[in-house]
C-alpha cells in the first residue's frame, strides 16, 4: 500500500521513468523540468534532471514519511493560490489552526484529496498509521 501511494506522491512530484526502462534490466528514474515545484523548462530538447534514482519503483526516494519530499510538493502549491488555500484548509480541517505541525500522513492525504487519487483503502491505511503514530510523532516537538 505504501508504495502504491508513494509512487503517486513521486509521479505529482515531477519523477519519471526513463523512455528506455522497457528494454533495461536497470531501471532508471528521474525528476526534471521542475525544481522546488516550479517548472523552469517545458522542452524536452533541454532535459534539466535535478534528482535521479536508480532500481525499480521501491527504490524511489520516499515521499509518504519525508516531510522535506513533501515539501517539494507543497512548492507546487505555491504558484497555484486556490490549490494552495485548499491544501491549508484541509490541514486545519484535520489538525484545527495548528496546520504547521501535521503529521506526514495527514499532508499525504490533504495531497491525494487535492488531486484526486485519494481511494478508501489509502484513506484507511494513513489514517490509521496517524493513529498509531501520532503519540510518537508529537512526543518529537
């Protein structure tokens, strides 16, 4: 399930896989045309790749529990002003005013809902590791 939810986080997140991974036995991803969320080059003549990542789809970088990945994806927002209101007003929905502090999982699901790809069984599967992890979570502020 997590991989399933962070290939998408990774996909919302600019990387992609190599044209050639087809034919390869090493596969290989990359992140371009965006850097901190905001695109700086549509052609693909001018290839910009600003992270790359080796293996298969487990081996990209982890966008569910890292919250400096998911600040790549926030970035994003910044340049879209109602998909940036719309993220903060279901981060307080969740967390009432203090939204700075959610738990990963809670921008997670605040994210799938924002594009969409929210299903019931990510939904069941982040909300209950912000159960279980919450305490934990808290006890690190």
């Amino acid at each position: 399930m997590k991989n399933q939810i962070n290939q998408i986080l990774c996909e919302l997140a600019g990387w992609v896989p190599h044209p050639n991974n087809k034919n390869s036995t090493q596969k290989f991803w990359s992140r371009s045309y965006v850097t901190n969320g905001y695109k700086i080059r549509e052609s693909a003549a001018e290839p910009y790749i600003v992270d790359g990542a080796w293996g298969n789809k487990e081996n990209l970088p982890d966008y569910v529990y890292d919250l400096n990945r998911i600040r790549e994806i926030e970035a994003g927002f910044w340049t879209n002003r109602l998909l940036w209101e719309r993220y903060v007003f279901l981060l307080q929905d969740m967390r009432g005013d203090d939204a700075i502090h959610a738990h990963p999982f809670q921008k997670v699901l605040a994210i799938l809902r924002i594009y969409d790809k929210l299903t019931p069984e990510f939904e069941k599967y982040l909300t209950e590791g912000i159960s279980s992890k919450a305490i934990v979570y808290e006890n690190q502020y």
